[in-house]
C-alpha cells in the first residue's frame, strides 16, 4: 500500500514536471530580442525595419515581448501589434531619425480634417504607432528621444501635417499600458491615444517641446505617478475633437499623483529647472488643460495631489459644443504659476458641423489648492456664456497669492467676452477686474473657506462677480489696498455671506 502510495506520487511529479518542460520548450521565444532579428543599436543603422521584423514574429506567435537591450536605436516608425508588449532596457534610447531619411511611413487618408487640427487628424507617420489593436504596451525604463521629430503642426484647414510629428500614437486601440519610459522632445505630441478604452499611463518621465500627453475621445484612462514639463505647450491635455468624425465624449478619467511645469527643455531630466525663456508676455504653458478641442465634451473626471510648478495652472476650457460635466478636483499645489491659478470656461468657438448646439458645464468641484501667482492676469476665473449658464460649482478650502501691482481702473472695466475666438484670456488683452475670484454667467456657485491675498500691493477688488443666479460665500477672506472695494456684486440674485466679514459693508448688486 505505502510502495504503491510513493510510486503515484513520483508518476505525478514526472508527469507535472513533464508538462512544464514542455510548457518552456514551447515558449521559448516569449521574449523577442530585437538584435537577433538584425538590430544594431549604435545610433547610425536605422534599426526600426529589424524592430518592425521582431513585432511580425511574435505576432506569428500569439504576441510576445519585443525586448529592446541597452544601445541607441536609429529608427522610423515602428508599427505595434496587438498583444505586444515594447520593452525598453535600461540604457536602450530609441531615437527618432532624420526627416530626410525617409524613415517614417506616409500619413493616412483622412476625410474631414477641417474641425481638429491636424495633429489630431494623422498618426501613421508618428515614430511608434498602433490603430485598432488590443492588449498593447510599451514599458521599462528606457527613453525615446523623438531626434528628427518635427514639433510643428498646422492647424484645422490647412491639410496634412508632412513630417512625423508624434512619439508615441495610438487610436481605436484597447487594453493600452505606457509606463516606466522617458520622453524627450517628443514632437507635436510626445503621447497621443485617441479613440482607446483601458487606457493606463503611469510613472512616465516626459520632457519635451509640445504637448506632454494628449487623450482624445477616451474612456476609462488612468494617469499617475508621472512628471511632465512642456514650455511651449501642455504638458496633461484630455481632449474631444472630431478626429473620429463624431463627436465622442473623453470620460472616466483619473489623473493623480502628477507634477507639471514649463521649464526649460531638458533641465527636468538633467535636473537644472532652468525658466524658459518666452516671448511671450504670459510665460511658460506645461499646465493641466482640459479642452480646447471639445466637440463631445468631458464627464466623470477626478484630478488630485498633484504639483504645478512654474506653468500656468488649471484649466476646463468648454468651446465645441461639448458637455464639461462631473468633475471632482482635490489637493492642488501650486508654485511660481503664469496665467491663473483655476480657470474654467464656456465659449462658443463651435469648430464643429454641429453650429446649434451650445457648450455645457455643470458639477464641479474643486478643493484644496494652495497657488502663488508671478504675475497679475486672472484669479479664480469662472465663465459661462450670455447663451449658456456654467451651473453649480464649488470652489472649496482655497489659499492664492496673486502677483498683484493690478491697476485700480481694471477694477471697473466692462470685461470682453471670450465670443467665438480662442478661449485664453490673454487674447482679451486685459487683466481681469479683480484680483482674486472672477465669476460671470454662473448659476449655483458656491465659495468655501477662499483666502485671496498678493505680493505686490493690488487696486482691484477681490471678487466680482457678474450674472451670477445663487451665490453662497462662507469664510471668504481677503488683502485689500487702502479704499478698495472688497467685492463687486452685478445682475446677482439669490446672494447669502456667511462668516465673511471683509464682505459686510458690501453692496449686493452695485
């Protein structure tokens, strides 16, 4: 009994062991390293025609892991597959390659490339790219430096682009995983998905001349644990454009745990955070900003702990007929920031077929944030249209320093509407007329625990608001130069002041 009890025992472990061995053998080519099919990494041989050989070969197999080792990878573009993982070594660059070499495939036909700028219109010619794939990633902790990436774009009505442009493109795709890699000079847009679902882009380094990370037409996108610096554009940008030829709402989306900034190119990576040098009066972009390309809109979105430094700071900009719904905002850090702290805004830009249908923006909340301005333009600037009403925002636990220095005769300026241009304020050419808090076309605006304060001495009132239906103001607290108005209050109903005493002797609709 005990012998034939022992003999069982040791035919299972060889069958199971068996098996495994089997298993193995099978599966030996899990990993596809790409010098074995011809890649050099020196820098000089264009390499991306053996990266392309590597993907078709475990693609042959099921899908596998294409496995790039330490060395320079000149390449082309490179054309992902699905259920392919891109893992990039520590020490492997792949680097962009010339223009002039060709390397990069042609961009797609495209019909209807009037209403998103072209950036948004093709992603064939980018220097990595999938469409209509499942199961795709790209990960470890190498670099891609985009090298011969062009950083221009033009803009809607003005045709194909002609030059790669895009690090990182992927559109219609499922079950998409960008981690652990650096981005440098990453073109018109270091990483851009757009039309994908499943979506997680986590703990990515991106320092680059343009956009950091654009999600366009998404749903369910995680982003976390990543830093992006971008001078010269934004660094974080979830859009909705009509790149799909409909209008497709960009939801379910979560960004924590990020930092922002508009440094110099490159001096995050070598971590010198050198100012970049603007010529342009509003200094460096690198901020978080919803919009502009907004023909569906955006729902369901949560922002918190994250860092923004040297940059402008938030921005939901609603212009394309959209819906700008849901939003949950929290635990905000801002320094040395350019523009405004907090701007939220409709507009009736309407880049769109559809020329009727007005944007929308409803529910959102935002707290916790402390920001210091380096200049004066804006506050906490919220905006509706004369046509559509911006409804029930809380603006909770909030501590700005504006630059200050503003001018006392901004404070009674009849501010430009936004009307169909561009929705910056600097296009408005004028500094808001207060220096804290600005609210126009606004139902159900609620302000909770709001400290407004500044550096330089400022002759603008600290809140105004204009066409506001329901205002509750709780614990608002202020700096005010000697003879300045605390609050300006027009066209304001149902207005109730709790625990505000810089408010008191203020007149309610004067």
């Amino acid at each position: 009994m005990r012998n034939s009890l022992i003999r069982n025992i040791i035919i299972f472990i060889v069958f199971i062991s068996s098996i495994q061995e089997g298993f193995c053998l099978k599966n030996t080519n899990v990993f596809y390293n790409v010098k074995d099919y011809g890649a050099v990494g020196d820098g000089k041989t264009l390499d991306s025609p053996s990266i392309n050989k590597a993907i078709d070969a475990a693609v042959q197999n099921g899908g596998g892991t294409v496995f790039l080792p330490a060395g320079i990878y000149l390449s082309g573009s490179i054309r992902l597959k699905s259920n392919i993982t891109l893992f990039l070594d520590v020490g492997c660059v792949i680097l962009g390659a010339p223009q002039e070499m060709g390397a990069y495939d042609t961009e797609e036909d495209v019909v209807g490339t009037q209403y998103q700028d072209s950036g948004h219109s093709y992603f064939h010619n980018s220097l990595i790219w999938g469409e209509n794939l499942k199961n795709v990633s790209i990960t470890g902790k190498g670099m891609i430096n985009g090298g011969g990436l062009t950083h221009e774009s033009k803009g809607a009505n003005e045709g194909k682009i002609g030059k790669a442009a895009k690090a990182i493109a992927f559109k219609l795709c499922s079950n998409v995983v960008i981690e652990g890699i650096t981005i440098f000079k990453g073109g018109h847009f270091a990483i851009i998905v757009t039309g994908c679902n499943m979506v997680i882009l986590d703990n990515l380094i991106i320092d680059t001349n343009r956009d950091g990370m654009d999600i366009d037409c998404c749903t369910n996108v995680v982003v976390s644990n990543c830093m992006v610096n971008s001078p010269y554009d934004d660094a974080i940008c979830p859009k909705s454009s009509f790149a799909l030829g409909k209008k497709v709402v960009t939801e379910n989306l979560t960004i924590t745990n990020c930092q922002v900034s508009g440094y110099e190119v490159g001096s995050l990576i070598d971590g010198t955070l050198i100012p970049a040098k603007m010529n342009r009066p509003i200094g460096p972009n690198g901020r978080i900003k919803f919009g502009t390309e907004s023909n569906g809109g955006f729902r369901n979105v949560t922002v918190s702990n994250c860092i923004f430094r040297y940059c402008r700071g938030l921005a939901l900009q609603q212009v394309d007929g959209g819906v700008l719904e849901n939003f949950t905002i929290s635990n905000l850090t801002m320094t040395d920031i350019y523009g405004y702290p907090i701007y939220i805004t409709l507009g009736d830009r309407l880049r769109d077929p559809d020329k009727l249908t007005l944007s929308t923006g409803k529910n959102i909340i935002i707290s916790n944030v402390v920001a210091s301005m380096n200049d004066s333009l804006s506050g906490i600037h919220i905006t509706g249209t004369p046509r559509s009403y911006i409804e029930n925002i809380q603006i909770n636990d909030v501590l700005f320093f504006n630059g200050g220095d503003g001018a006392k005769e901004l404070g009674d300026i009849d501010f430009p509407e936004l009307g169909k241009g561009y929705p910056e304020l600097l296009r408005l050419k004028s500094a808001t007329p207060s220096y804290g808090v600005y609210a126009r076309h606004v139902k159900n605006l609620e302000l909770n625990n709001v400290q407004v304060d500044y550096i330089k001495e400022d002759k603008r009132p600290a809140i105004v608001c204009v066409d506001v239906d329901g205002l509750l103001i709780d614990k608002f607290r202020a700096k005010l130069a000697d003879g300045i108005k605390a609050g300006v209050f027009k066209d304001v109903k149902n207005i109730i002041i709790y625990n505000s005493p810089v408010l008191d002797k203020v007149e309610k609709n004067n």
